[in-house]
C-alpha cells in the first residue's frame, strides 16, 4: 500500500464557502469538464464543506431535469458516481436571458441559496460561454452589483474567464478594460488549462528545485528546443469558432506560448503569483520581432482527407460547417528566437497541428554534442543528450544518456532514465479543470494568465497573424497534409526528431 506523502496530509488552501454560479451551464464545457472537476473535487474532500453549483443558460430545466440529463450522460463513461446524489443535491440549474432584469432575479436567487448552504455570499462566475458574451456578463454583473466585493457582510467575487481570451490584440485590451471596470484584477481568473498539468507546474520544480539542471540550461549547452501539441482530432463540432480563429489563435496565443515561457524564464525570487508572472512577461518582451519578409521561419498547413487509426477522417474543407474554400491553418511551426544572454541564438520550435499521426504533447530539451567526439566510431558520432518532459500520452520526465553496448566492441547505446508519474502515483487525476478549479477556490493567481501576460503575447502574435492573414499575399503558403501525417512535408523533419526518444 502507498504511503501518503507529508503533503498528502496538508490542507488545500483557503476553500472558503461559496456558490459556484457558471454561465453556458447548458453547454459542452460544462457538461464535459466543470461538472466532472467538481464532482472529482468533492469526492476527493477537496470542495469546501459548504458549497453550492448554479448553472444557468437560456434553456429551461427544473433541478431534476438538470441533474438527471447529466447523470444520463455520464452514465456510460469513466467517472465513479457512486455518491452522485449527495453532490447533486448542491447543483442547481437557474434558467435566465442575459438582461439587467434577470441578472437581479439571479441575484436574489444566490441570496435564497446562501440562506440555505451557508455560503456567506461568496460567489465564482465562470463564463462558459461563447466568448462574445464575456464583455456582456461582465457588464451585467458590474451593474446589478454582483461582482464588487463585500456584497453582503464578507462576500468576495471571482470572476474565470475562459479561452479565448480576445482575438487579437485590440479585442484583448478590450476585453480586460471592460473586466476592470468592475472586477479587480485579483478578482480575475484567464484560465490556461494546460498549466495545471502535473508535468508543466513540473517544468519549475524540475528546473529551480535542482541543482544539477540549471547551469546547463542555456544557450552553451543547449542546442534547441522542440515544444509540441500534436492532436488526432480534428475541428469535431467547434467548427464556427475554430474557422475564425486558426491554430495561431487556438493554440499558440496561450498553450504554446505558456509552455514556452516557463520553459525560458528566470527563476522567481519566490514561488508566488505575482514573482512567476513577472518572469514569465520578461520571456515574452525577449521575443525577438517575428517578420516574415525578413526571414522568420513559420509553417502552416491545413489537413486533407486522411486515415487515422485505421478510419477514413474528412479533410477540414469537407468537415461540417467549415466553408469549402477556407484558408485558415489547422497546423503551425513557428522557430522562434528569445534575445536575451541565456538564450541568445537558440532556436525554439512551437509546433501544433490537428489530425495529426498521433496525439502529443512535450517539450524537447536537445543538448549539444560533446565537444569533441572522442568516441566517433563506424557506428556514428556518440548522440547528444536530451531531455524529454511530455505531458501526453503519458506524464513523464526522460534523459538520455550514452552508455556502453556490452560487448567486445566499443559500441555507444543511448539509454533513459525516466520518471513517469502514472507508475509512482496512482489516481492521479487527469482533469485539469479540477485543478484550476480548485486555485480559484482558493484564491491563487499561480496557474492563471495576469492582465500584461495575455496582453504582451497578443502583442507579439497580432502581427504575424496580419502578416499571414494578409489576403492580398498570403505567406507562407498554407501547405496541405493527409491527416493521419506528420504534417506539412516541409516540416516532417523536426516533427520526427522531436516525436523521436
Ligand atoms: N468545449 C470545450 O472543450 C472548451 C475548451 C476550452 C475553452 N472553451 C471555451 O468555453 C466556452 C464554452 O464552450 P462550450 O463548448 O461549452 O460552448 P457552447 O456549448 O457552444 O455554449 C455554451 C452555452 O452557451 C449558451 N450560448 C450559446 N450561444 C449563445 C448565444 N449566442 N447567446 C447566449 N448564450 C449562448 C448556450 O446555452 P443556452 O442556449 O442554454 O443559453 C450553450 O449551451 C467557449 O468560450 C469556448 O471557447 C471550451
């Protein structure tokens, strides 16, 4: 039997009483991800004692019929509902328009709820809903007087914002001063679900809680760094927002740039919200300009019609609701360089693309040659190091190291000491959202974009998206890939080294 660790034992923070109100309550996010997380959060003891879940849309439901749609749904999945009822009996379902007049029933609802949770008026807002309702929601919370701390007695609101966080720079700033007209920005949660993987929070343990890592982590020993999400899947049923955003907007805005920023930051002076937001913005003003015309390395590509496990898959053009003729990138490769002394000249390759020949995701650390090859054989040159900390399919650090062949002949073999999580932590959970979930609750900022993070990294990204939305020239050319590939053939190259142990 596993003996828990010290830490197992230690609170989970400040989870103070409160009422959990999500707009879009009727929507897929909901159904797939939030309530799954809170109900994992309460079977777990990690869900304050005293709590409620208010989902609310335009559609009509009673309670039950709320909870018995969901329960139907979950039914034939994974999620062990064996005390579904005791957590049902805290989900609500509250039908509304997004008006001022519905926004103050739903007030007073949240109060009568209080009454009956004791949950002393605190309240989280989470907008699953489609992103063009974000600035509105806000509004109508700031003006029926929701949103301001201390509604009544001790109260406090936090507001989670879901991605997409703007579509460009300008909606982005927009978005953020409409926020901030009623919410403070420690009332405000942009959540990048990719954070709250165990392998990425991993990343700064790995780099800052070890000595041996950090003197070799520079551009000296370093020769580049591959950072992949590759999906099987391809646009499914988010076709609308997919078509108007693009891999650049879906992918690299937040997920990418976030795993690349903690990748390339500077240690913390403590490991707190505010010290870790800094670092990482630093990351991002270190990004050297990105021009096309003078030269900056970008690939995009769109699926074609492909087999993928052994299925025919559509191509995007074919997919429904996408229009025949579409140009928008379902897959990027960005090389991408961060002028600073620690990395100066080293290449980082972001690369994401769907309906890929698997799903992937991990960051490639590629280590230099020795400087000289003392061991250079008919069998090749010795291979470099590398480091691979890759978050799916399985959570797992690795290095490579040469080691001897045994043998008569002096024959060089790459070998791997690994740490996947899965063998030395049982039921840990994959949900993220749980995680995130969970900082909210408590309060902390560590996992969640701050205003200038989300900000600067439009701001490097707006103008290569003008540059490759330009439709008078469009550069790079879109490249187009059988699904079920490695991606365009222009990039196969780096994808099979950073897919290769
Ligand atoms: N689904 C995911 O896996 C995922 C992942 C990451 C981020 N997100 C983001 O999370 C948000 C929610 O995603 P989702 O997939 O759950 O969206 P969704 O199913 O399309 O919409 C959620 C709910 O919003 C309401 N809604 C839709 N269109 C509306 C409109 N024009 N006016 C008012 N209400 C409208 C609908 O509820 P009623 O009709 O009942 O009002 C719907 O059930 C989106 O911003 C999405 O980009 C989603």
């Amino acid at each position: 039997m596993k003996t828990p660790h010290a830490c197992d034992l230690l609170p989970s923070g400040d989870v103070a009483p409160c009422i959990i109100v999500i707009f879009g309550g009727s929507g897929d996010l909901t159904r797939r991800k939030l309530i799954p997380a809170l109900y994992y959060l309460y079977q777990q003891k990690k869900m304050p004692d005293k709590f409620a879940v208010v989902c609310c849309g335009r559609t009509t439901y009673t309670n039950e019929q709320f909870r018995q749609q969901l329960l139907l749904s979950y039914e034939n999945g994974d999620l062990n509902l064996s005390n579904w009822d005791e957590f049902a009996a805290n989900l609500y379902y509250h039908s509304l328009t997004y008006t001022a007049e519905a926004f103050l029933n739903l007030k007073d609802y949240l109060y009568k709820l209080d009454s009956h949770h004791s949950t002393e008026a605190n309240r989280i807002y989470d907008l699953a809903v489609p992103p063009n309702l974000y600035p509105i929601i806000a509004e109508l919370l700031g003006k029926s007087h929701m949103a301001t701390e201390q509604v009544q007695g001790n109260g406090w609101s936090r507001i989670i914002i879901e991605k997409p966080f703007g579509h460009d720079l300008e909606s982005a700033r927009q978005l953020n001063e409409v926020l901030h007209d009623y919410f403070t920005e420690e009332q405000i949660f942009r959540i990048d679900h990719y954070l709250a993987k165990e392998t990425v929070q991993n990343v700064l343990i790995f780099r800052f809680a070890n000595t041996i890592f950090e003197p070799v982590w520079n551009s000296h020993y370093i020769d580049y760094i591959g950072i992949i999400a590759s999906e099987e899947l391809g646009v499914g049923n988010r076709a609308g927002y997919y078509d108007t955003a693009g891999v650049l907007r879906d992918m690299f805005q937040n997920h990418m740039m976030q795993l690349l920023v903690l990748t390339a930051m500077e240690s913390p002076y403590r490991f707190e919200a505010n010290a870790i937001q800094d670092e990482k913005a630093k990351v991002i003003h270190s990004l050297r300009n990105f021009c096309i015309d003078s030269g900056s390395k970008i690939h995009l590509g769109q699926y074609g019609p492909g087999e993928i496990n052994g299925f025919m898959v559509p191509g995007y053009r074919e997919e429904k609701n996408i229009p025949a003729g579409s140009t928008t990138p379902t897959f990027a490769l960005m090389e991408l360089y961060i002028d600073n002394w620690r990395w100066r000249n080293v290449p980082f390759y972001l690369v994401s693309g769907k309906r890929m020949a698997k799903k992937e995701t991990r960051i490639v650390i590629q280590f230099k040659k020795t400087p000289h090859q003392l061991f250079r054989s008919p069998f090749g040159e010795s291979t470099a190091n590398k480091l691979i900390i890759e978050t799916y399919p399985q959570e797992s650090i690795k290095l490579s190291f040469q080691t001897k062949n045994p043998g008569h002949n002096l024959c060089l073999r790459s070998m791997y000491m690994d740490f996947v999580y899965q063998e030395h932590y049982h039921n840990i959970s994959s949900n993220a959202y749980a995680r995130v979930l969970l900082d909210c609750i408590g309060g902390d900022h560590t996992l969640f974009w701050r205003q200038d993070g989300i900000e600067l990294s439009w701001s490097f990204l707006t103008p290569i998206l003008q540059q490759c939305e330009n439709r008078q020239k469009i550069m790079p050319p879109l490249q187009f890939y059988p699904a079920g590939s490695l991606g365009p053939t222009s990039s196969e190259k780096i994808i099979q080294t950073l897919f290769t142990d």
